[in-house]
C-alpha cells in the first residue's frame, strides 16, 4: 500500500491486489452504501492518517474515486471538501471508474499518430500480438469523446472484463500504464 498526499485536501491511496485481498474487498464490491466498503475506506484513512502524520476525520465529507488497476489493485483518490459548502448533498460519495474499451491498431504508425493528436488524459495500458495492438483505454474521463477520436484510427471493442483479461493474459504487454501519455511523449 502506498499512501501519497499531493495538497492537504487531496491524498491518494494505491493498493496491490494482495492488499486489496488482505482488506477483503474487489473492486466490483466497493460501493459506500455497503458496510463492507466503509470499513476500508475508514480503515484507509486511519492508516493515511498515520503515515501522513496528520487526523483524518472519516466522518468528514469527501469524494472518493476508485480506479482499478490493470493488475488487480485499485486506486483511491479522496479528495477532502470544505465541511461549509453545501454544494455536496451527500457526505460521502464513491465513484467509480466508467467504462473500459479497447482500441486495435493494424500498425503502430497508426498508434502513435492517435496517439500524438490526443488531448485527453485516461488510464490506458498498450499490448500487441502479430502485429496489431491493442489500447486498453479507461478512467474518470470522456469515454464517448475517446472512442468517437479513436475510432478515425482503430476499431474500438467495447470490452467486458473477460475481453479485457483475455487481452493481458495472451497479448504481449508493451507499456502497463499512461500508455497515451507515453506515446504522445507528455
């Protein structure tokens, strides 16, 4: 687990698969209406607590963001709001990463002229297997707006998980994560 706090309303928790095993929670389970969830989240934040020297109030209101991680973990973005504002009408809220999909490039010219030409940051992962590749392409970000760009270069696959997994388990793994941030030389 690795506990990161970029300002002091921001702090990010990256968990590996064994701790999200250890903690007894998948990503598919999360979801703060659960008891289950909330344990881990309060959990968390104690153990952020520690580390960052500082209280953290798990009553306080915030927005968490769970992103899942191509090899099992998961990453959680809390983002600590102003308990004044009432521009939140939950205290907490969980959201979850939107949907993947995946991009199959016939070459890699192609990759990386899509690549270069995007604007937008997502979670992306790039495999390739007898010459075509494939971007697994997700996260907090404009899926439509992705495929509609992405489309003018490779064939999109609405993937479920199963697609996904298959892709990992039998492509080649070129570049795990921001692979469009990598391409594009940002």
């Amino acid at each position: 687990m690795k506990i990161n706090s970029t300002a002091d309303d921001r702090i990010t928790v990256d968990l590996t698969k064994q701790d999200m095993a250890e903690l007894d929670i998948t990503y598919e389970d999360m979801d703060y209406s659960t008891i289950e969830t909330r344990r881990v989240i309060w959990t968390l934040l104690d153990e952020a607590g520690k580390v960052l020297g500082r209280e953290l109030d798990p009553t306080r209101r915030m927005i968490i963001e769970a992103i899942p991680k191509n090899e099992g973990g998961c990453l959680l973005n809390f983002t600590l709001l102003d308990s004044k504002k009432r521009a939140y009408p939950q205290k907490h809220l969980l959201k979850k990463q939107s949907e993947c999909f995946i991009c199959e490039f016939d070459s890699l010219d192609a990759l990386c002229r899509a690549a270069e030409g995007c604007s937008i940051t997502a979670e992306s992962s790039l495999f390739e297997s007898g010459g075509k590749y494939r971007l697994i392409v997700g996260g907090f970000c404009d899926t439509r707006g992705l495929k509609q760009y992405f489309s003018e270069f490779s064939r999109i696959i609405n993937a479920d998980k199963l697609c996904i997994e298959h892709t990992k388990e039998h492509w080649r793994n070129l570049i795990e994560s921001n692979a469009i941030s990598v391409l594009s030389g940002s």
